[in-house]
C-alpha cells in the first residue's frame, strides 16, 4: 500500500460507505415499495432540494446566523465571567456550583419561555444558542485558567508580575486548549438551541420550514432540509476545529 | 574586591505549613558571601525545596528572617534580585526559545542581558525560533538557565535543576554552570541529590538533617578552580564525598 493511499483513506472509506449506504436505500425503496411520506427515495429528496432550493438556503443561512451570534455572544460572555471567576473568588464561590449544574441540565426546555419574553423573531433563537453554548464553555474556560503549573506561577512571582501580567501571559495562554474542545460542542450545540427555538415558535428558519412541510406531509422536502442545517452545523463544526489547530499550535493531537 | 561582603544573612528561619502541620524548617542561620557557590544536600523531603523558595520569597517563613544586601526578602524579590531554576524547565509551550528567554525582561526592567548572546553562550544558537517541544530535555534546561540570567538576578535559586537530564548532559551543565558563574559572580544556591554534583560545583556544601531540617553540617570545598571532571576521579574527592555520605546517614 502507498503512502498516498493511506492518506486519502480517511476520506475514500467513509465516501464509499455512504455511496453504498444510499444506494441501498434506494434499491431497498423500489423493491419494497416504501410509502414515500414515511421514507422518500434518496433521488425524491435530491429532487426535493433542487426544486426548493432557494427557500432551504435562505433559512439555512437565517438559522445560521441566530447560532453563530448566539455562539458569539454566548462563548464571549462565558469566557469572560470565567476571568471574573479567577479575579474573584467569592464570585466563583456564589456562582460555579450552579454553572456546574446548569450545564447538564436540558437547557432548551426554557425555550417557549424564551420565545414568551424575546418574541418569535431572531433574538429568542440567539438568546437560546447563547445559553445552551454558555456553560460547558464557562467551566472548561475556568479550569483551563487554573489549572497553571505551579511552578510557572512561582517563576512569575520570582519576576513580582502583577495578576494582570499572569493572567495575560500565563492563564490566558493556557487556557486555550481548555477553551476550544468545548467551543466544538458549542459550536453544534448553538445549532440545536437555534433549531428547537424555531420549532418553538418562529415564522423563519430551518426549523419553520421542517415544522411546516411535515404538517404539509412533504417528507422529502423535511429530509432536504434536515440535511441541509446539518451540513450547515458540520462546516461550523469544522471551522471551530481548523481555528483550534491554528491557535493551540503546541498542543499535540 | 571586598571578598568577605555578606549577601546573603538568614536567622532561625522555622517553616511549618499550616495545613499538615507538618514542620519542614527549624531554625537555620547562616551567612553567605557575595558570588559563593553553596551547595544543599539533604535526605528526601527534609524541606530543601521549602528553604530554597523561603530564600527566594516565594515562601514566607513561620518564624525568622531573611536579609539581602541589608533588604528584607520581599524588597529584595520586588529588585529583581532573585532567580529560580527548577527541576522542570518551565518553559511556555505557546512561545518561541527567544520569547521564553525574554519572558523576565517582559515583567522586570533591571538591567538586562542580551538574550541572543545568552542562548550562543548556552550552545542554542540557530534554536531561537524553536518551540519548547522540538528540543531535548537537556536543551530545554539550557533555556531555563538562559531565562534565568537575563535579567542579571544577584542571586541564582536551583532546585534540582539537572535531576531530570541524562548523565552525559548533566556533567556538560554542571561544568557549563560553573563556567557562567565565575564569569558574572552571582552567588547561587544549588540543591541536589547527587553528593558529588555538590562538591564538584560549591565552594561550601550545606547537609542539612532529617525533617524538620536544620543545617546540620557546613563543610568548605577547597579545590582550585577552574575544576574539571576528571577531579572527581581523585582521592581527595573521593574522600570529601565519602564523609559527606557519612553525614547524611
Ligand atoms: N505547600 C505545602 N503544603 C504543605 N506541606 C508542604 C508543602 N510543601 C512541602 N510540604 C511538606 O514539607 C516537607 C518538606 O518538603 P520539601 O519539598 O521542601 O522537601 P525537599 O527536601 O525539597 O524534598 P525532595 O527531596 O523530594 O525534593 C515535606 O514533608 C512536604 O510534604
Ligand atoms: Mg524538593
């Protein structure tokens, strides 16, 4: 085996199984003869897209831009109480046991009441991608600014730098490796909270134009969409990745 | 050249950590000259790390004090006059060999060396642009010490500072170390495992006890310098290192 067909491997492999994956599928329809509103054909929802292209996208980028502002917001806002944490014990103290429990709790269960106080239009689905991207961002943030080499902190003591200067040039720094595994799950996490927000109560959006062609009984359409956000959600996913092998540079995968 | 100015007076310095209550210093005086090289030894855990950071003011005493050129510890840290070499190296991984040089430089703004002329000093030239992770443990300690003396510290604090590198590194630091110190005359404290790594490199080795340590045994090293390694082929030395043995026993 050559050394370029290891390398294309990773992607030759995956490529194949979904090529036979869907070509199963669509043989399994024909021959079966599958009611197309319970499971359409590959082709259909390919016909589908094609067909409503333009409405997919636009929602597609419309409830893309309420994640990536409530990433914003939400990944800004925990990183910075983060800071406040390490400046201020007692607000740690105050605050972090319940940052710890909110962040397993089924956040998006708030959403109707969300949707009660912001409305329907795009800043309830932002507050919502905000929130669920806020605490595993806090908590990993919190430990990755604590959790220094103690030596490192005597060294910089050994200098008499001031919290300030540890703080830029030593917690900061360090806790980027902390920060960006839990900037990916807040990446796709975003996307849910955007989502449920607009099957909650919206007249826009992926999740509006899934909630309304299933009423519709237009399953292909529903499977286009679903399969559009997705790929939406992947390629943010990715982006987040290829920013944390470019930042964290001295980590080793 | 005043050969006998004290630098450093340290007086019944006692260290008991509050939480373990364990008591790892017990009243340990003594006085050492600008530019000696003093060497510590001590069983394991008897609380040399604890005297090294106390020195230092990284660690404050429970009881005692340390002066510096007539300061107190903390004034003197706050002068830059301080510097520590770890075991580890301590290096930021996020930053260049250059950058991990200045570092010092960055926070305090005593009168400084050139970084560049250090690194050639420590055989790291054509390293400056390396990341702390393309280099070898004994280079990595060679940064360290760089680190340490940029800043132009009166006072050198070693912990162990080749306890992690391979035999053959280690004795090239060690004759490295000396070189450098007779060339600036910073006085340095070095804490070590090993007993002739001590006697090679002081002028006076410090045996301190079991814990709670107290400074059991002063003993002056008397052998010309510059020292090389095969000195410690020699009888003479052989029998330095075997009475000191005796005392840690
Ligand atoms: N921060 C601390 N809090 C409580 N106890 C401590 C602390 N640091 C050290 N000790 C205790 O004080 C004693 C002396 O520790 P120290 O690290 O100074 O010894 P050491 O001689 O440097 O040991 P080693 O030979 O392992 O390097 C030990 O019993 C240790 O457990
Ligand atoms: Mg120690």
């Amino acid at each position: 085996m050559s050394a370029q067909g290891i390398g294309i491997r990773p992607v030759v492999v995956p490529a194949v199984a979904l090529v036979v994956l869907l070509g199963v599928w669509q043989a399994a329809h024909r021959i079966f003869h599958f009611n197309s509103i319970v499971l359409p054909a590959p082709t259909e929802i390919v016909a589908a897209f094609v067909k409503n292209a333009g409405s997919i996208l636009t929602e597609t980028g419309l409830t893309m831009f309420e994640s990536v502002m409530g990433f914003i917001i939400g990944c800004g806002a925990a990183y910075l109480l983060a800071i406040a944490f390490v400046h201020s014990r007692t607000v740690q103290q105050a605050v972090y046991p319940y940052a710890v429990a909110l962040k397993s709790t089924p956040l998006i269960a708030i959403a109707p009441l969300l949707v009660l106080w912001f409305g329907n239009g795009i800043a309830s689905k932002i507050v919502m991608s905000a929130l669920v991207a806020f605490f595993p961002v806090l908590v990993n943030s919190v430990s990755g600014l604590t959790a220094v080499d103690a030596e490192a902190l005597d060294l910089m003591k050994s200098y008499s730098a001031t919290r300030r200067q540890v703080l830029l040039k030593i917690r900061i720094p360090n806790s980027l490796s902390y920060l960006f595994p839990a900037l990916k799950i807040a990446s796709s996490l975003a996307v849910v909270g955007a989502v449920i927000g607009e099957f909650t109560g919206s007249t826009r959006g992926i999740g509006h134009l899934i909630n309304t062609s299933s009423y519709y009984l237009d399953t292909a359409l529903v499977f286009s969409a679903i399969g559009s956000i997705s790929l939406g959600g992947i390629l943010f996913f990715g982006f987040v990745a290829w920013f944390e092998k470019r930042i964290v540079f001295w980590q080793k995968a | 050249m005043t050969a006998h100015e004290q630098i450093v007076e340290a007086v019944n310095l006692s260290k008991t950590y509050p939480d373990g209550k364990v008591q790892a210093l017990k009243d340990i005086s003594f006085s050492v000259a600008k530019g000696e090289f003093i060497s510590i030894i001590g069983p394991s855990g008897c609380g040399k790390s604890t005297l090294i950071k106390i020195l230092g003011d990284i660690t404050e005493p429970s009881m005692g004090t340390v002066r510096v050129n007539g300061l107190n510890a903390r004034q003197a840290r706050l002068k830059g006059m301080f510097s520590f070499v770890f075991q580890n190296p301590v290096l930021l991984p996020w930053r260049r060999v250059i950058e991990n040089v200045s570092l010092p430089l960055e926070i305090l703004h005593n009168g400084t060396r050139d970084p560049n002329s250090l690194l050639r000093v420590f055989g790291l030239e054509g390293f400056e642009n390396a990341y702390p992770a393309q280099l070898s443990g004994g280079m990595k300690q060679r940064v360290a010490l760089a680190r340490a003396l940029t800043f132009n510290p009166k006072i050198l604090l070693m912990d162990e500072p080749f306890g992690a590198v391979d035999e053959l590194n280690r004795a090239a630091l060690d004759l490295d170390l000396a070189r450098i110190w007779q060339e600036i005359g910073v006085t340095v404290f070095f804490v070590t495992h090993s007993i002739s790594e001590a006697v090679f490199l002081a002028d006076r080795v410090f045996v301190l006890s079991a814990r709670p340590a107290r400074l059991k045994t002063v003993l002056n090293i008397s052998f010309p310098r510059p020292r090389n390694k095969e000195l410690q082929e020699t009888e003479p030395f052989q029998e330095v290192v075997r009475c000191l043995r005796k005392e840690l026993e």
